[in-house]
C-alpha cells in the first residue's frame, strides 16, 4: 500500500477491553460501573456445565447485580433463539447483558439486544447499518480464541427460514466492554481450538487483503498472522499451556480489530453461505476454504499475499516470480492447517453437487463480499467450492 492509499479516510471502531488473565472476573464490577441492576447473562449449557457461567454469575451477584441465566443458544445461533432471549430479558426485567461463551452466545447477546431497544424482528436488521437504537450495555466475554466477537461490529444470525447466515453489520454491535481472559480458554479441546484458531487466521487474511483495509488494520491483521504462527500448534498440541493460549487469545483480539474495520471476503462469504444451508462449524468451513479462496484472489493483490505468505513461514526469495511466489505462500497456509489436523474436504461434511447454485448465489448476496479484493461470478464460486471438496 502506497503513502497516497494510507492516507484514504478510514474510521477504526473498537471497545474498552481488558486483556490478561483474571479479567473474566471483572465482570461484576464493569457491570456495575455500567449502573446494571439486573443482567441477561446469555451463555450455552457446555459452559454451565462445566461452571464457567457460574463463575461470572458470582462475579455480577458478588457487586449487587441480579441475574438470570440464559442458555438455549446453539451453534450458528438461530433466529429462534434470538427472540426467544429477548421475550427472556423483557420478562425479566433486565437492563443490560453479559455474554460468556464463543461466537454463538456472543452474537445471540448482540441481537437479543438490538431487538429489545428497537422493537424488531431480529431478521429485519440484515446488512450494513441498519440498525436504528443501540442496544442495552453489553459485556462480552469471551471462551474460545478465533470468532473475535466481543470486539468486532459484526453480529452473525442464521435465518433458518431462508437457510442462510445473515450478517449485521454496525457499530451498535460493538460490546461497551470485552473481558479478554486466556484462562477461560483451557478447557477448549484440541479440535476446537484448531477450528477456533484458523478462523482468527481468516480473519487476519481477509481483513489484510480487503478493499476497505488500512495501516491499522494491516498492523493488526499482520501481528495475528505471526502469533499464529507461533502459537496454534502448541495450543493444541499442549492445551494446558497458557503462553499458548495467551498468544492465541491476543492472535484472536488483533485480527477482529482488523476484521472489524477493514470488513472480511470470500472465505467468510461462502462459510456463511455454507453454515446456513447445511448448518456446517464455521472455523472448520474457513480454514478449508482458506487456501482455495487464496489461489482465487492472489493475482488482484500479489504483493500483500506475498508478505502474508512469509509472515506464516514461507520462504520467498525477493527474485521469485509470481507463480512461485504463490505457490509458496499457498503452502505455508496447507502446512499450517495440515500441522492442526485439519485436512477435511466440503465433501466429507456433507456438501453435495446439487448444493453448489444456491451456495454460490447466497454467498454472493453476503455482505463479506463486498470487501474481497476480487469480485467472483457465480460461477467462479462453484469452482472455488469444488476445489474444496
């Protein structure tokens, strides 16, 4: 990027957040700072059951801060829940909600919200700014390394009438705090954590090739590529290692700053795509079609998938041509998903040949398109989700 492009208007929104070990247990006191008499805690039954909303539940009661619980969020959340949330927070009497959980309790939290302050349905906020109120005050803490929830604008629901992920996108969804606490990340399972973790290196990707990218986002985008690098193999491989999950966390914190502002591309288009119809685990869905996507789009922005490649380990000499300059770059994404386990096919999850017309339609409509540095035809998707399968 030239000194004439850094120089194009950008705005760049983030949250308060408080990053490190113990900050999940500042719950209680941010809630009060925020003058919470009663909180939605939004969060899944896995993480109840192993105790960890129960953790944040003392927290906020500890501070005078009354609770109700709630729990019937899914993967890829759908609109259903949503509203059912929202009957729960405006039976109960809330006045602001803690997420604790992944992407899915935190995105229900967002939505739960915005339903409540305008409302609407939650289907009808679908695209970019179209959401009217602000939400109530939402504390976002995170449990998984890789979705970035709880710092980006971006709010995912899965309309399951249409069978297609939508995407709000906004600055009302940005939390008025995230608690960004490593720790919480201990219990996740190795395969989790891979999925988790290749997701924040899409994010990282598509928000440094963008369209709408910048010297922020590119700063951020490029430190989450080399703590990836540096740190998902030895998540997973040693869960119990908190630098590990510390480098992973801040991975995770850096590429949704980036992805936040500079938006995402065709990987997140298609994963979309693909997790409302088939009702596919987006991470697993991004880092299979991470690498094809990239074959796709090298040739619109060589230079930036060039330095991308040697921030994850590839070695490109300054007289390589394009072609090898790819080729390596294309690898250094294989090896490091191949080193995580991850070597799935779209196939093997299930997408069929009949599947591929409404998948390529659904995932050119998706907002993330937009800022892919290439534009595809329909036609151009069906290929990309073939060679992914």
């Amino acid at each position: 990027m030239s000194g004439e492009e850094y120089a194009e208007l950008r705005k760049f929104v983030a949250p308060e957040f408080v990053f490190g070990a113990g900050a999940a247990m500042l719950a209680g006191q941010y809630a009060a700072n925020l003058s919470t008499k009663k909180a939605l805690v939004v969060s899944c039954r896995d993480l109840e059951a192993i105790g960890c909303t129960g953790q944040i539940v003392d927290s906020l009661t500890r501070e005078g801060v009354t609770c109700t619980v709630f729990t019937d969020v899914t993967p890829n959340p759908r609109h259903e829940e949503v509203m059912a949330g929202a009957e729960v927070y405006r039976r109960e009497g809330c006045d602001s909600i803690v997420a604790v959980g992944g992407g899915s309790p935190m995105d229900c939290a967002k939505a739960i919200g915005i339903v409540c302050t305008n409302d609407r349905h939650v289907l009808e906020f679908e695209g970019v700014d179209n959401v009217e109120r602000p939400g109530p005050p939402l504390i976002c803490i995170p449990t998984t390394a890789g979705t970035a929830a709880d710092i980006s604008q971006f709010c995912i629901i899965n309309d399951t009438n249409r069978k297609v992920k939508i995407a709000i996108v906004s600055k009302t969804m940005v939390p008025d705090v995230a608690l960004i606490d490593p720790r919480l990340t201990l219990t996740m399972g190795p395969q989790l954590t891979a999925h988790t973790g290749l997701d924040a290196l899409t994010h990282a990707v598509e928000a440094f090739t963008s369209n709408a990218s910048s010297a922020i986002t590119d700063l951020n985008a490029m430190e989450a590529m080399r703590l990836i690098r540096l740190h998902l193999r030895n998540a997973v491989e040693r869960p119990d290692d908190l630098e590990a999950r510390t480098g992973m966390m801040l991975a995770s914190t850096y590429a949704g700053l980036a992805f936040s502002n500079a938006i995402l591309g065709a990987v997140h288009a298609m994963a979309h795509s693909l997790g409302g119809l088939l009702d596919l685990p987006h991470g697993l869905c991004n880092a299979i079609l991470l690498d094809h996507v990239i074959a796709y789009n090298y040739d619109s922005e060589p230079e930036k998938y060039r330095r991308l490649g040697i921030a994850l380990g590839a070695d490109i000499p300054e007289e390589a041509s394009r072609e090898e300059a790819k080729e390596r770059t294309l690898e250094a994404v294989r090896t490091l998903k191949r080193s995580v386990g991850v070597t799935n096919s779209l196939c093997e999850l299930g997408m069929t040949e009949e599947d591929l017309p409404l998948l390529a339609r659904n995932a050119l409509s998706d907002a993330c398109m937009l800022t892919n540095p290439k534009q595809p035809t329909a036609d151009e998707l069906i290929q990309i989700f073939k060679a992914s399968c």
